[in-house]
C-alpha cells in the first residue's frame, strides 16, 4: 500500500539527515512502499531543497495558471503503454510526476515489474498451446484418465541451496551476509517417474554423464518394469498415458517406439509449457522448498535428504500435483494459449 506524499518526504527528510543519499533513500521507500513510491528523481529534487536549508514538507506556490490533468486521456495513454514512467507522463501533461502517481493510484493501478516466463510464445505456439488443452479437456468430460498419468521430470540439486531472505533489523544492525553461488556450482541429476498414487521410479546422473536417447531409453525400461512391481493394476487394465516435455532425447523416433511397445499411449504436451508439467510446478516446487538453506558435502548426502522428502509425501500429495492440471489447462485457454498468471 503506498503512502501519502508527507510521509515520503518526512522519510525523505530522515534520510537526507541521516546522510544517505537521494537514489538509495527513493530505493528503500520502494522496498518498504511498493515500487513506483517515489523515483529517485524526485528524491533528488526534494534533497536539493534540503541542502538548500529549506526543509519544509510542502510544495511550492507555483506562478500562473496551475495545469489541468486530463484523467481519461491519462488513461487511454497508460493502458495502451503500461511501461511508461510517471516521469514521462509528467512531461506529457506538464504537471509533476507525484501528480500522475496520485492519478494512477486513484486509478487502482501500482507499478510492477515484468513476470519472467519460459519462451517468448509465437502466435504458432499459443495456438498449439490452446488446441492441446482444449482437447485434453474435451477428452477429460468423456472420462477421467488423471489417475492413469504417468509423468517425469529431472532437476539440478546443489549442494549448497543458498537464498537471500529479508530480515526485521534495527537502524545500526549489520545486514546479515549470503554468498554468491559460483559459475558452475557442484550439482547432480535428480530424476523422477510418479503417478497419482506415488513414486514409481528415481535415480541420478553419473558425474559427467548425459542423458542420451540410450540412456533414457534405459531408464525407460526400469520404470516399466517397477510399475509392474508397485501398480500392477495401472498397467495391465486401465493403461497408461505418458506425460512428459518436449525435450530432447524424449522425442526421438526410437524412444516413441519404444514407449509404444509398453502400451503406453503418449499424452500430448505443448512445446515450452513447464506450467503444464506437474513435476515441474507441484513435486519440485515443493523440493526446491524442502532443499531452501541446507548445504551437503557430497552425493550421498543429497540423495538421503531427497528420499526423506519424497518417503515424508502421502499419495495425497501426489494425487494434488496431477488433479491440478484440469486448472491449469483451463487457464491456458482463458489466456488464448499464452502463459498464465498464477
């Protein structure tokens, strides 16, 4: 929630007697504030008055007719280009940028950066996006297959999972410290098969190994064989319906041959959709939470601490990551086939 102009500049005011300077104090306002609280141009503007010797928190009596703010102009413009700056817009209008921010609040808008997103989705790509969804959805009225989805994934972990966190301080405590991670931080594979009901099958990538059509293929053929072992029913009755990412080697011939001989039937799946992968945005997620401060110091450590996490997740967790991509399919075709926001 932002706040009102006097209580930007009694920080400002704080500040500037405390000695810091106008870009770092406009920057914490932000951070306390919401982005767009005030811009270091104007921080600097008020800071100049400061040294001045005038500290008074008001405005300045302005000579001459006093502009007017055309509010729907204002509109049309900042909806039509959402990355215009107030600076900007002040120039435009001719009044100040702290006007067109009162404006622009009053209008329920607040000043966000820009999400990050897998791939810039060419017009091909969202309508493949959308024509996938809509049929998986078209096919999941006529019958419920979620509990046949069998879906995969593999991930980097690192043996140290630093993470900058922020911290409730007093004005002369020191800011606690977290260290760069390096170029090329020590890491090994993880890769994982699950179901609705579970862990099928998980293992790790050799030192220096890569995962070639072979290899995968190899893979491949372990799964098969413990789904036997653990969910017999899903593959003798009701059949399998794979669920995995258009990454290479996943779509070699020979693998498509291969996952065919199973009995598998290959669900399809959008190119550049890791929103789409329950892996990805339910089972990882959750890793990556589990794994946030914890260091290991070699291999062994990191595969207990990942076989504590998955043997800690009843069937519900997993049932969870599959039975949510009904919703997500959902708001891919909302969107028109483009990412969503979640």
């Amino acid at each position: 929630m932002s706040a009102p102009n006097t209580v930007i500049r009694a920080i400002l005011l704080y500040e500037f007697k405390l000695g810091t300077n106008a870009v770092e104090a406009s920057r914490k306002i932000c951070i306390a504030f919401g982005g767009g609280s005030v811009t270091s141009r104007t921080a600097q503007r008020w800071f100049k008055k400061f040294v001045s010797g005038d500290e008074s928190l008001e405005d300045e009596v302005r000579s001459g007719r006093p502009s007017s703010l055309n509010t729907d102009e204002l509109r049309i413009m900042i909806e039509t280009n959402p990355n215009l700056t107030c600076q900007v817009l002040a120039q435009r209008f001719q009044v100040s940028d702290e006007t067109i921010r009162l404006h622009l609040h009053k209008m329920g808008k607040k000043w966000k950066l820009s999400k990050w997103v897998p791939h810039d989705l060419s017009s091909e790509n969202k309508l493949l996006h959308l024509n996938i969804c809509v049929s998986l959805l078209s096919r999941l009225k006529s019958k419920n297959f979620l509990n046949q989805i069998l879906t995969c994934d593999e991930k980097w972990i690192l043996y140290s999972n630093y993470k900058r966190n922020y911290h409730w301080l007093s004005p002369n405590d020191p800011v606690p410290q977290t260290p760069k991670l390096k170029m090329t931080p020590k890491k090994i594979l993880f890769c994982v098969w699950w179901t609705s009901r579970g862990v099928v099958h998980h293992e790790y990538l050799k030192v220096g190994q890569t995962l070639t059509v072979n290899l995968y293929s190899e893979k491949l053929q372990k799964v098969q064989e413990k789904l036997k072992q653990k969910q017999p029913s899903l593959v003798n009755r009701r059949g399998i319906l794979f669920l995995q990412d258009n990454a290479r080697p996943r779509t070699a011939a020979s693998l498509r041959e291969k996952i065919m001989q199973f009995g598998w039937e290959l669900l399809p799946h959008p190119p550049y959709s890791p929103d789409l992968s329950p892996t990805n945005y339910h089972l990882f997620l959750s890793l990556d939470n589990h794994m946030r401060g914890k260091k290991f110091i070699n291999d062994t450590a990191i595969k207990e601490e990942v076989s504590q996490f998955l043997n800690s997740k009843d069937s519900q967790f997993y049932a969870n990551g599959i039975f949510k991509l009904p919703s997500r399919w959902k708001s891919v075709v909302d969107c028109k086939g483009a990412y969503f926001n979640e």
